[in-house]
C-alpha cells in the first residue's frame, strides 16, 4: 500500500528539536522546559489557526497540475 493512501500517516511533524534549532537561530540557546511547553503551544495553535488556509492552496495546487498533466 502507498504510505500516502494510509489516513493515519503523518504528512508533515515538528518536532521538539525543530523548535530548539529556530530558538538556537533566533536567540541563540535552546529554550528551557517552560519555554519549550510555551512554544509548542504557540505552534499547535498557530497551525491549527492556518490549517484550512494551507489545506485549500494546498488541495488546489494539486488540483492545478492534475488538470495541467492531462493537457499536455
């Protein structure tokens, strides 16, 4: 079976290392456990806020060069 037709299968995670190495980028050191549970929080949030709006160009996008690849 393709991993993509598996509902459960992950598309996209974040993981707590993926916080830390911005954290490093943007100030310079890892957060400490507060700050990590804050930030995750920040992010959970922040994706579910903008999840319809990246699902729709997303879907459409694929939509887009389907339609294309039966053109050519």
């Amino acid at each position: 079976m393709n991993d993509l037709q598996d509902d459960k299968k992950a598309v996209f995670t974040i993981s707590v290392g993926d916080i830390q190495e911005e954290a490093i980028c943007l100030i310079g050191r890892r957060l400490s456990c507060e700050e990590l549970m804050k930030a995750a929080d920040a992010v959970e949030w922040g994706l579910c806020e903008g999840k319809s709006i990246v699902f729709n160009a997303a879907i459409r996008q694929a939509i887009e060069i389907n339609n294309n690849r039966d053109i050519y």
